[in-house]
C-alpha cells in the first residue's frame, strides 16, 4: 500500500468515525432568551443543538421548545441577528424529560462578533474566524446607496470603489491591493448564492433596498473556497427574508423617497477672450480700427511664438455653460415590501421603482422596475428548501458619445440655449467658429438608450438526515438581457453632416446565461471539547454570452427606426463567449474549548478558459486562531476577547474567452488580420496571500480588528508583444508578478447606551501598497498608463515641466540664474538683462515687453518665460513618472446616534493623498476654455499670454500640469430619521399603519478637496478599465449630490 | 450504513455532474490558421482580402499624415497620427520609443503590412501543399502582387524589414533577420514580376466589391498594375537626390508605359473600405472647411504671381504668417482670388492655435473630392494615370527626351489648371507664370524650368490622391526641409521585442534630410541653375 491509498483509507476511516450515530431515547430542551441589557424577550432567536438536527425559533415572548432530542449532554447554541450567539455546554437531555436552558443574549454591536458564512464551512461567529470577513447588514446602511455595492463604502476596511456618475452604472471595487496587470481585479459578486456572470454582470441592476447584508472576503488568504475566480476576493450579498419575523406575522412596507440631484461643485470657465478690440473694449475691430461682426473677428497680433492676453471682455452677453448644460433634477425610489411567516414557510416579496434623472435635464436619465421573491419553507423536519427571484428591468438614456467634450469646446459667449431652424430646441452650432457642435443639440436628437433584463434565480434544497450531516443542492442562474438602440433620424445634423445627414441607425442585442450547479455534503460532530466541521463540495458552471448587433444608414424614411429603413448595411457584428468550469472541494474546520481553531481546504477547478495543457489547478488554504482571552490565565479582565489570527491560502484569476486561441481577427468586409498567436499552456494567474490579524474587544465597548496582508499573484496574464516577422501582433503569456500588503483597521466604539440615547462610532482605515515585481515583457505606455517592474498600477507616466533649479543640467551653473521659478512653480527662461546686468525677473514680461521673445542661453534659443520640458538624452521629452492614483491611505469615519425617535447617521469618508490626471481641463487649455487662462486681476506682473497656456497644455500629451491632489473628505451619507410616536398615528390605525418613518438623505453631500474638477472620485475608463485605483478625469459623468425625503409606512 | 451510503452516493453525483462536464470549447468567433487555410475557398479568401488590409496601412491616417506633411503637400496644427510632430520647424527627430504617443504612424504599417505578407504566405504555402482554389492562377498572381506591394511599401518607409515568402517555415526560427530596405524592395520587384508573368500567361477575371480590389480587374490590368507599382517603387526607393539619379530610368520608363491604362478607383464602403487620409483632408465637422489639413503653402505657393509665397520663403519659418496668393491656375482659385478653383478654395478662418507654429496654417482649403462625407462611398482614387504620365515625364526628362516629356505635363496642367502649355523652356516666360523659382537666390520669383513645371505638376495633382507619393519624391528632389527623417527606423516595440537598442533618425541625426534644393535639374535644362 502506497503512502497515498493509505492516506486514502484513513480519511475514509476518519469519515466513518465522525458518521457514527447517537443511539437514545428523546427529551425536550425548553427555555426563554432574553435580552441582557433590556430584560425583554427576544423573538425569532434559532436555538440549536450542537451534534443533532434539532432547533427551534423562539416566539414573541421569547420561549422556545425542542422535541425528540436524544438523551445525552449536548451544547446547546443560540443565534440572532443583532446579537452575539450564546452557547451553553453540559445541558443534560433524559429520556422523556424537560430540561431548561435560558438565555441572556447580549446585542452585537460590532461586527466582530456577527455571524458569517462567507469562506468557511457554515455559519461561523466572526469572533471565532481565523481570517477577516467584512461584514454589512442593512442597519448598517440606513443610506441605501446609487449602487448597491457602494454599500460598502467607507464601511468595511480595504474597499476601494471607483464608481460611474451615471445613473445606472455599474461600479468598480477593489478589495485591498490591485490583483491583475491585465485583467478585473474586481472580486467575484453573489447575490443570494447566485454567482454573477462575467459578462452582463452588474450591480446597477441589483436593488439597494432589497439588501440584507454583504460580507466581504478580501483576497486569497479568505477566499480560496472560491478558486480560481476569487483572488480579488468575494462579495456575498444576502436579500431580505422572511424569517425574521415572528411566526404567523404579516408585514407589509410602503417607502417612498424623492429629491432632488444636483452638481456638488462646478469648474471654472473662462470669461475673457484675446480677440482684437477697439479701446473701449466694446467692439471688435481690424488692425486699422474698422469694426467688425463676431464672425470676421481676428485675434491680437502673435508676433511669432505669440503673445496676447486672455484679458478682453466679451461685447456680447457671457453664459454660464455649466449651468447651461448641467441641471438640477429629480430621482425618486418607491417600494412596496411585503413578508409573511408562518410556522414552516416564510417568504418575502418586493416591488421597487426607481427614476433618476441625474444632472442633466432630460438625458442621461435611468429607469428601473424590479420584483423580488424569497421563499423559505420547511418540507419536512430534515429538508427545506430556499428560493430566491430577483428580476429587474431598466432603460437608460446614453449621452452623446463626446457630449462633456463637446461641452468644454464651447466659447463662452454663444447661448446654447437658443432653438434651431430644424425645430430642435436646441442649436446645432452657435459658434461660426465652433470645433464641436452643441452637445444640447446632440443630446436632444439623438435616440440613443440601454434596455437591460435581469433575471437572478437560485434554488436551494437542505436534507439534514442526521444531526451531524447535512446535504446540499444549489442551482443559481443569472440571466441578463440588453438591448442597445441608436438613431440619429434622416435630416438631423452631425459633426460629419451640417446641413442635415442621411440617418444612421445601430442596434446590438445581448445575453449572458450564466448557471452554476452544485452538491454538498456538510458533516459535523463534536468530541468532547473539540469539534468538527467538514464539507465537500462538487459544482459546475456553465456561461453563455451572446452579442448581436447591426446597423446602416442613409434611412429611406423619416422617423422609422427601423433597421429595414436603412439602404445602406454596416456593423454586422455576432459574438459567441461559453464559459464551461467545474470544480470540487473539502473543507474542515476544527475548534477546540472556543479557543484553538484550525481552517483547511483543498479545491481543485478546471475551466475552459485554461489552456488545453493547464486545464486543472489547485488552490488551498490553511488557517489557525487562537482567542486567548479564553484562557484562565487571560489577565486582563477588561479585555474580554483577544485573537491572534493566521490564514494562508491561494486562489486564482482567469483568462479571458479566447486568450488561450490562436485567432485571425475578421474584420469589417471579411478581411482577415492576424491577432493572437495561441497558447496552450496558459495558466490562470495565482493569488498567495498570507493574513495575519488581532481581534479583540474592550469593556465591552469597543471592538477593534488589526490585520496586514501580503498577497504575490504570479503568473499575471500578459499580453506580450510578437515580432512582426511572425505575422501575429502578440501572445497572452504567464508573464509577471504583482505584490501587494494591506494594514487594516476596523475599530467600533459603542459610546453610549443607554434607554434614550446610543452612540456608536465606527472607524475604518487601510493603507495599501503594491508594485509589479516581475514584467516579461517590453516595458509599456499605453496614454498615462504605464506597465513595468517596480512600479504600481495606478501610476502616471508623461511629460514633466521643470521645477528646480537643479534640474538644469543642461546648463553651467553660473548660468542658471538665467532661469526663475515663476509664481506657477516653474521653471522659466528669463535672460539676463544687459542694461542692469542682472537677470531678469519673471514679473517683467509685460513691463519689459518680454513675451514672445527669445532669450538665448549658453547657445540654446528660448522662448521668454515659458515653461521648459524636461528632455530624456537624445532631446526628446523624457516620459517619467508624474503621479500616482493610489490613495496613501483611507478611512472612513461613521457615527450613528438614537435619540428618542430619532436617529442621526453620518459617514465621513477620506482619502488621503492619490492624484487625479485632469485631462478634462487639459482640454480646456486648448481652446483657452479654463477660467485659469484668464488675466483680468492679475498683478501685471503676473499675467501670462495665451500661449504661455498653450505650451502648458502639451499638445494634449499627458504632462505633470495637470496632475492634481485627489484626496478628499466627503460627506458621503447623512441621514436624520425619525420615527412617528405611535400615538400620533392612533388616526391611521384604521388603515392597518403600526409604524411611520420620516427621513432626509443626503449623498455625496459636501466635498473638501484640492481637485479643481467636478469630482474627485473618477475612474480610467479608457486605459485603466479594470483597474479601478486609476484616475483619470476625462469627460466623466461626475459624481453629483443628492437630497432626498423619505416616508416609510408598516403596516 | 445508509447514511455513508447516502455520503458516497453524493460524491459519486458531484463527480458526475463535474466530471461530466467537457471543458474544451471552440472559439466561433475568430478563425485560427488551420481553418484559414484548410479549404480551398478559405484561401482564396485569405488572397482576397489582402488589398483591404494593405489599403489600411497605405491610405489611413498612420503613416498617410506624417508623411504628406513632412513632405509639406498638407499642413496642419493637430497632433494627431504623428503629423505635427514630423514636420515642424525646425525639424525633429522621429521619436522611435514604444511609450511615444503617436508612435503608431510607424508601428501601424510596420506590423500591419507584414501581416499582409504573412497572411498571403500562408495562403501560399497551403496551395503548395495542395489546397488550391478553382482558379489557381488568379490567386497565385494576386498573391504575388499583393507580397510585392506590401515588401514595396515597408521598403519605402523603412531602413529594414522582413523579407519572408511563403517558403519561409517560420515555426524553425526563433528570432526573424530583417534585411535593408534594397534588399526587401528587389523582393517586393521580384513579386510583382512574378505576378506579371503568372497574369500575363493566364487570362481571369477579379472580381469587384466585396474583396479583392474592389473594382473589377483583369488579368491584364494587373499586369498593368503590377508595371504601375514597379514604376513607382523604383523611383520612390532612393533616400537622396544621388539615389534618384542613379535609377534605372529607361526601366522605368518601360515599366511605367506597360502600366495602367485607367485610374485604379476601388469603390469606397463605410466602415469597411474607407479612406482617413482623404475623409480629413476634406474634412469640414461644422462651419470650418479642411479643419484638419490644408494644402501647404509650399504646394501651392509656387503658383502665386504676387510676392506673397516669396515674402512668405523670405521671412523665418517662426514668423510667417498665412497668405492670400493670385494665380492662373484654375485648380487653386477661381477667376477671382476668392472664387473657389477646381482643387481648392480660399478660406482665411484658421483653427490652429500659434503655439503649433503660423508656418503651417494656410488659407488654401482642399475641395477636390467633396467637403468631408465623400469619403464614404463611391471609388476613391488610388493609382492614377496622371501619375504614370508624370513619372514617364521625369524618366524622359532623365533620358534627355525633354522634349516628349512636355506633352505629358500639359495633359493636366491645361486641362485641370487652364494655364497655358509648358514648352522645353518651361512655362511661358510672362508675369504670373506658372510655376515661378521661389527659393532665395538670384533667380527667386523668375519663372520655372521644365523641371519645376514638372515637379509642380506631380505635386498638385497627386495631392490628396495618394498620401505618400510626394515624401517619397520629396527625398529623391531633395526637397524636404532640412533635417526631415528620410524614413522610419524599425519601431521601438519591435526592436524591444528583437533586444536591440533603440535608434532613430532625423533632426540632425543619421537619415536627415539635407537642405533643400528644389531648383536643380538632373539635367541639363533652361532655367536651371
């Protein structure tokens, strides 16, 4: 017998043993739980016995029963939400006798101490984890947020969320540091078990409200159970139920909340021009004087390299196009909820409604329609099952593709506003000298609109046969359907078509079908003091994706959006993606006296997006705690937990659908381009983490997590790059490493608590670092992103202006004086003044008529007073690094304070440090657009030509200018609610209302930041797409305010 | 027992279900090179579709715009595609870095082009192992044209490239050896008169839209074709003035007089065959005409009959300003200077900011084919006989047949230009002659030789046309500004990918362009210095 077949058998030997059954005769365990501060019952509390399949719930008094419990002595467990478990051991059942154990709960004000299921084997107290598991329920959140997963925001220590401003958008997390150079390192997503497909999947479909509680599982160290797509980690979000309430209850709640959006800080436009003008500044003229019209207007004289102000005011009326574009407006969210439990079934239902119109009057809004049903039911005393429904359905109006570039293009002083010929309320172009045309117009003619269907479904069947095994069947299924529909109607015009175009029409349909299928087996028993928890697990996965899209123009008829009407055919696209995976697991964990715990898993997961020679790999993970407070010796009395934690594990990320194929990419007409030259040994990248943490919690009051993580992800999916001479432009390659550490802390306070008013704080804070340590490949720029060993993801790479004397190395020293640092911060030519021997100063451009000169220094020509780029060794400018998105560190501060019938919520989140790329307003430098070029007020001394702006601007070359500080403080959420004393509703009693809510929210209230754009909070959509720790500001939608009133009827 | 029963019936379940699962799937979307080859049909596809793939590495925007500004036919104060940053003044060095912004006007063809070759390799290689289309000979002849007019191409703009044919077995290499531009265009002339010898010993139609030229050819008019793009690359190849000089020109000449007999005009289609270089050329988005691009006033300067190009020339390139200029040419204005002509049409708005430099804007906007949607559909001029004829013009004029030469300028320079006939002295000797000398000197502002006539001629009618034949004269009449990169090195990534060290040319390095002297015939002429 070989080492491998003997450990086989002695697994199976171990299996048996712990399968063994209790042989006795039943008694009865009876009690009443109560809570310990308040003294009341405590309903709906599940009360188990350890080792068996007996439980009960306690009814409204608090009381419980549970029959046919085999005589023996059993550790008895008591589970609420809200409250911290209770277990009493030595609880002696005889035959055909009542034994008694009550219960004192005491409420779980920490997170630490709730109850969890994510990574571990069943529900587990998170005092007893040996890993971090982030943990949000909806008391948590009395601000349902634009997306439900922003939830977590500023909760739940080592989230980073890049959101779209957009209503409607999905969003971006990251959970710690970024885990892929290449691909998402957003964590896998399920909603009641049901795993969100990789396509289709997003959260701007999921209804906040709905939400009961998330757990969050931040990298491998946690989430191994969850393979080989789970290195960034997991985010299991749970709906209502309705097994909260008492039994035989019926609940029904009317929420209704409205208010009103609006842009939370705007960017400065220019209000001045460099047009010529006659001395009174009111009238444009030539250079001999004679006036002339708006549109033969020349501009001041540039003598070579330039030199004119942005100084003269407009003779016509100047608009605000920050307000002639942006708009206040509405959003309201209704919801019908109603639930029902009765002694073997409990279910939930709800319907909500929501409308956003964002910030832009009558486009870009967003629509959404969902119902949701969740049923429990109990068929037998050994089997139950679960099932969940959740589809919505939404449309969403898109914005013209350029519409907030369109926007920075517009000169001040033409109105937007004003109505076209072709009956458009808006005009086409109001500028005879406009680049872009009116984004209004755009926006107002064109049809351009996202419908989505969502369908979210999972089924659950429990078989619980013995006290000590319990069986599993999932089935989760994911179905998104969108339909996109753009037409521009025959007539209209466009950029391409000023006069009135042919018409274009596209379409593009799309779904995901994702499936995921699995059984279990749960197998748990207790020896004495130590107990064990083992599941094993087989599941499969099965993902569908489909795009279809077709298009044409030149329309044979007005108004007909129909893809018939177009005579000439394009974009006929199809795409197929099928994802197929399967994968088993094991899983044990061990817990001796409540004190020493042990967690290890095995799962191994083969996926079709594996090379065909990588098809199947392993992940693990080993895990130990110890809670010392639960030793005798513990010697501090007010330290009534203490946690020393361990947690090592693996777990992967996936190529994409056709990473692994040798492809010719079919272009438009057939043509055929090579592509991808195939690897059939690609592996999926692979996530070490290593968590090491301290929980405890002090008199009683405060709770505090610690944790560092290290994580190293190997073999990161790259795209490296082929010599031409092979036909085919690169190969997807295992070709890097990225590490990153994490320190963490979580510390909740409960500062006061008493019957009238209760106090609670919470702190959130992380600090991340992480770099590429391994690059197989050339070294990359792609825009501001730059890939290479040693540097981070999130880093900016471009030009750099010269700030220091020292970086003048091009010069003798004793000609550097030639040069000043000018009241911008740069570095500028200045000359040397022959007649005061002495170098000029950089305030006398205007007195000495230095601008648009050249000053020559040690032989080199330069242009007076402008900004200098650093140049690499053959004189072009050199590329280095000029910023960095990633925040120094994070935290978030929450206080929640009950007051009689009211409750105050706030969150303040902060970022500290992270720079934001504002390409928007490098834009705006080229049309001398930003109320930055503008002279009018400036010391004489200080005032910059026009072209001084130009060079700043870089030819739209990413450059260090505009490289702006991105921290923050952000009142994220406030929300005061009160609650209608019951004696003012003794009027409403008739109509069935127990309970009234009164509420006003805010979001995104109030922001201090350095940033001069709209908002700090923006994401890299064009080069740092899956990377949300990049910022780029270019033409977002931004992140606006929202106040809203909110009235939440129970009936 | 029932319940270890119930254990093991669950796990043998589970790995049922998984194990049952098939984890391979095809990928339907993208074909991969056995399914491109494996049929006869496909590899008459993969042959067909060559020319719209060359078509994008020729006439889109990556290289078209560096190099028809570089060579100073358009000018423009946009960033894009390279092109400012390859002709401003002074001149600067190509910057060959991979992190470079527009380092796609050199990666575009070097990579797209010799995906061309290898794609028609491979469709080679799998007639050579019998897969063959029904008509074999139209594939092999198309096959050898298009290998030629790729290598052609990569030779033009690159110091070096890979010269692979189809009986290259790449999978034994490990690192490719690319050969100097010489060697890859004998290659490229070596294909193309393979393709003459299979197309003049067979006889097949190609046919139009959807794939190959999209225009109907046949066999003999690809022999003509292929005669075209020989004439053309010998001419072209030469980096200076002394390599045009020693070009073949009675090789020439026979090629250019075997080539095409009609405009080669492949029918345009959008989003599938389109032309970036003419749709910006032509580009008017709102009110603004050629907002992209108007025509240098080096292109059409020397037709002025005023002294606005010559004070123009005269002042530094920092100081000058745009001009409005009066000439008999028809194709620059109408009867009045602000009437529009048959190629152009003054306009005195400019986009461009001055910090680009006031030497690249221009009041002459380029109207030849439409304001900016004629792009879209309808056949684009690609290879024109006008061009034939001006090449057989200089290859005559080399040859000390001046004198046929003349006719051949006239045909255009009469008929789309309405000025009178150059003789072998050139225009007629009277004010507002056409083309006048304008660089500084003695002879500034007298009236051009036959040479200038020519040089003119070529210029002004291939504008908009084809986007690369004036660099590529340019270098060969040392007429670019000084310092001009004379070509592209190897792209950085591709040197990265080789660990080579990078290099590169222009603004004073290796490959720059000397300072012009456009005046100077190769010949003995009138009115030549």
């Amino acid at each position: 017998m070989n080492l491998r077949r003997r450990s086989r058998h002695a697994s199976l030997a171990w299996l048996v043993l712990v399968a063994v059954p209790l042989q006795a005769q039943t008694g009865r365990i009876t009690g009443i739980v109560t809570d310990s501060t308040a003294g009341r019952p405590v309903a709906n509390a599940e009360v188990s016995v350890v080792g068996t399949a007996r439980r009960a719930t306690t009814i409204e008094t608090g009381a419980y029963a549970i029959d046919n419990v085999p005589a023996g002595t059993y550790v008895v467990v008591v589970r609420r939400i809200g409250y911290v478990g209770a277990r009493r051991g030595g609880v002696v059942v005889t035959a055909d006798a009542t034994t008694t154990a009550d219960f004192r709960l005491r409420a779980s004000v920490f997170q630490l101490q709730e109850v969890v299921v994510t990574g571990v084997v069943g529900e587990t107290e998170g005092i007893k984890l040996p890993f971090t598991v982030g943990r949000l329920s909806s008391e948590d959140s009395p601000v349902p947020p634009a997306n439900a997963l922003e939830a977590i925001q500023g909760k739940i220590a080592g989230v980073t969320v890049a959101p779209l401003g957009q209503p409607g958008s999905g969003t971006e997390i990251q959970l710690r540091t970024p885990t892929s150079i290449s691909k998402s390192s957003s964590p896998l997503i399920a909603v009641d078990g049901v795993i969100l497909g990789t396509e289709g999947g997003t959260s701007a479909d999921l209804n906040g409200l709905d939400i009961d509680r998330i757990e969050v599982v931040k990298g491998a160290a946690a989430a191994s159970l969850y393979g080989s797509r789970a290195q960034a980690g997991v985010i299991q979000v749970w709906t209502k139920r309705g097994q909260d309430l008492p039994d035989g209850e019926t609940r029904v709640t009317l929420r209704s909340e409205f208010g009103a959006n609006s842009l939370a800080h705007k960017v400065q436009w220019a209000r001045y021009h460099f047009y010529r003008m006659d001395a009174g500044q009111t009238t444009y003229v030539d250079s001999a004087g004679t006036p002339l019209p708006r549109d033969l207007r020349v501009e001041e004289p540039t003598t070579g390299s330039g030199f004119r102000f942005q100084d003269n005011p407009y003779p016509d009326p100047v608009y605000d196009q920050v307000d002639a574009f942006f708009d206040p407006s509405s959003q309201f969210t209704n919801s019908v909820t109603m639930a029902q439990k009765t002694s073997k079934t409990n279910w939930f239902a709800a319907f909500g409604n929501h409308r956003s119109r964002g910030v832009i009057d009558g486009h870009g809004w967003y629509r959404r329609n969902d119902i949701r049903l969740n049923l429990d039911h109990q068929l037998r005393s050994d089997l139950s099952v679960s099932l969940s429904g959740y589809y919505a359905r939404s449309v969403r109006d898109e914005l013209e593709g350029n519409t907030f570039f369109d926007l920075i293009n517009i000169a001040p002083d033409v109105d937007l506003r004003q109505p076209d010929p072709d009956g458009t309320p808006f005009i086409f172009q109001p500028d005879p000298f406009g680049i872009r045309a009116n984004p209004l117009y755009k926006n107002a003619t064109e049809s351009d609109w996202t419908a989505r269907g969502r369908f979210l479904g999972n089924a659950t069947v429990r078989y619980t046969p013995t006290g000590w095994l319990s069986l599993e069947g999932v089935a989760s299924y994911d179905r998104s359907d969108r339909f996109h529909s753009f037409f521009l109607d025959r007539g209209l015009k466009s950029d391409q078509y000023q006069s009135g175009g042919p018409g274009f029409i596209d379409q593009e349909n799309e779904y995901s079908d994702a499936l995921n299928a699995s059984v279990s087996a749960t197998l748990t028993r207790q020896y004495g003091a130590t107990s064990f928890r083992t599941m094993l697990r087989a599941l499969i996965e099965r993902e569908d994706n489909n795009e279809t899209e077709a298009g044409g123009q030149d329309l044979a008829v007005v108004g007909l959006p129909d893809l018939t009407n177009a005579t000439v055919r394009s974009n006929l696209n199809s795409t197929f993606r099928d994802i197929r995976a399967s994968g088993y697991f094991v899983i044990t964990g061990v817990e001796h006296a409540g004190k020493y715990i042990l967690d290890g898993l095995v799962r191994r997961d083969g996926s079709s997006l594996f090379g065909s020679l990588e098809r199947w790999h392993t992940y693990g993970r080993v895990s130990a705690a110890y809670r010392m407070a639960e030793e005798p010796w513990w010697p501090f009395e007010n330290i009534g937990e203490f946690k020393l934690r361990f947690s090592r594990g693996t777990a992967g990320g996936r190529p994409d659908f056709g990473d692994q194929n040798e492809t010719l990419d079919v272009q438009e007409g057939g043509t055929l381009a090579k592509e991808n030259l195939g690897n059939e040994f690609l592996k999926p990248e692979r996530s070490t983490e290593t968590e090491y943490g301290v929980d405890l919690i002090a008199f009683d009051r405060v709770s505090v997590q610690l944790s560092y993580a290290r994580s190293i992800v190997r073999d990161q999916l790259i795209l490296v790059p082929l010599s031409a001479g092979f036909g085919f432009e690169s190969q997807w390659q295992n070709a890097g490493t990225i590490v990153g550490n994490t320190f963490e802390a979580t510390i909740q306070a409960q500062l006061l608590r008493t019957p009238a008013l209760t106090w609670r704080v919470g702190l959130v804070a992380d600090r991340s670092r992480h770099k590429i340590t391994e690059f197989n490949r050339p070294c990359f720029r792609t825009a501001i992103a730059y890939r290479c060993a040693g540097e981070p993801l999130g880093v900016m790479y471009g030009g750099h202006f010269l700030r220091h004397p020292s970086e003048l190395t091009f010069v003798p020293d004793t000609l550097r004086n030639r040069f000043q640092i000018n009241d911008d911060g740069l570095l500028v030519p200045v000359g040397f003044d022959t007649v005061a021997q002495r170098p000029y100063a950089y305030t006398q451009g205007v007195s000495d008529s230095l601008w648009g000169k050249s000053v020559t220094i040690d032989g080199v020509s330069y242009l007076w007073g402008r900004p200098l780029l650093a140049r690499d060794a053959s004189g072009n400018p050199a590329i280095v690094r000029i910023g960095d998105s990633n925040a120094d560190f994070h935290f978030g501060v929450s206080n929640e304070v009950t007051w009689k019938n009211f409750v105050l919520y706030g969150l303040v989140d902060v970022q500290v440090g992270g720079q934001v790329y504002n390409a928007t307003k490098q834009r705006m430098y080229q049309w001398w657009r930003s109320g930055e070029e503008d002279q009018v007020g400036k010391p004489e001394g200080l005032r910059k030509p026009a072209e001084y702006y130009s060079s700043l601007y870089n030819g739209n070359d990413e450059i260090d200018w505009f490289v702006e500080p991105g921290g923050f403080v952000k009142l994220r959420e406030l929300a005061v609610r009160y609650q209608v004393p019951v004696r003012y509703l003794a009027g409403l009693r008739s109509l069935g209302i127990r309970g009234a809510y009164l509420s006003l929210v805010g979001r995104n209230l109030f922001t201090i930041t350095d940033y001069t754009g709209y908002d700090p909070e923006v994401r890299d959509e064009e080069t740092n797409a899956n990377n949300p720790v990049a910022r780029v500001d270019d033409f977002d939608y931004p992140r606006f305010r929202t106040i809203t009133a909110t009235i939440l009827l129970e009936f | 027992m029932r319940t270890i029963a119930k254990i093991i019936g669950l796990a043998l379940a589970g790995g049922l279900v998984t194990g049952c699962q098939e984890l391979f799937v095809t990928n339907p979307n993208n074909p991969d090179r056995e399914q491109a080859t494996g049929q006869p049909a496909a590899v008459e596809g993969l042959i067909a579709s060559a020319f719209l793939l060359w078509w994008n590495e020729v006439h889109q925007n990556e290289p078209a715009w560096a190099v028809s500004f570089m060579a100073d036919e358009f000018s423009g104060g946009f960033l894009d595609f390279g092109g400012h940053h390859s002709s401003q003044e002074p001149r600067q060095a190509w910057i060959n870095t991979p992190t470079f912004t527009y380092n796609d006007a050199s990666e575009s063809p070097w990579y797209g082009l010799h995906s061309v070759v290898s794609n028609v390799n491979d469709a080679l290689a799998a007639m050579n192992r019998g897969v063959v289309p029904v008509e074999e000979a139209r594939a092999r002849a198309v096959a050898k044209f298009m290998q030629g007019i790729s290598h052609g191409y990569l030779a033009l703009h690159f110091d070096s490239a890979y010269a692979f044919n189809e009986s290259v077995d790449l999978d034994t290499i490990t690192i490719p050896r690319l050969s100097p531009y010489d060697v890859v265009m004998d290659t490229a002339i070596s294909e193309l008169e393979q393709a003459i010898a299979i197309g003049g010993a067979s006889t097949f139609t190609i046919p139009g839209p959807p794939g190959w030229f999209r225009t109907p050819v046949t066999n003999a008019q690809l022999v003509d074709l292929a005669n075209s793009f020989i004439a053309r690359f010998l001419i072209s190849v030469p980096r200076d003035r002394a390599g045009r000089d020693a070009v073949d020109w009675a090789r020439v000449l026979t090629h250019a007089e075997q080539g095409i007999q009609t405009d080669l005009m492949p029918v345009a289609e959008a989003e599938v065959f389109e032309n970036g270089f003419t749709f910006r050329a032509a580009r008017q988005r709102t009110t603004t005409p050629s907002d992209f691009a108007r025509a240098d006033n080096w292109l059409v300067g020397p037709a002025d009959s005023t002294n606005a190009f010559i004070n123009w020339v005269n002042t530094p390139a920092a100081t000058r300003e745009r001009f409005q200029l009066r000439t008999k040419d028809r194709r620059i204005h109408g009867a009045v200077p602000a009437d529009s002509g048959k190629y152009f049409r003054y306009h005195n708005a400019s986009v461009w900011a001055a910090s680009r430099g006031t030497y690249i804007r221009s009041n002459y906007a380029y109207i030849r084919l439409g304001r900016g949607t004629s792009w879209q559909v309808g056949p684009q001029l690609a290879l024109t006989v006008t061009e034939m004829d001006m090449i057989r013009a200089e290859a005559l004029i080399r040859l000390n047949r001046a004198a046929e030469a003349v006719p051949l300028i006239n045909l255009t320079r009469e008929s789309n230009g309405q000025l009178p006939p150059v003789t072998i002295d050139g225009p007629p000797d009277e004010p507002g002659c056409v083309p006048r000398k304008y660089m500084p000197g003695p002879s500034q502002g007298q009236c051009g030789s036959l040479w200038d006539a020519l040089r003119y001629e070529k210029r002004i009618e291939m504008a908009g046309v084809d986007p690369t034949v004036a660099y590529f004269d340019a270098r060969g009449w040392q007429t670019l500004v000084q310092d001009t990169y004379v070509h592209f090195p190897v792209p950085g990534r591709e040197l990265e990918t080789l660990l080579k060290p990078l290099y590169t040319y222009g603004g004073g390095l290796a490959g720059s362009a000397p300072a012009p002297d456009p005046h100077r015939c190769p010949v003995l002429l009138p009115r030549c210095p």
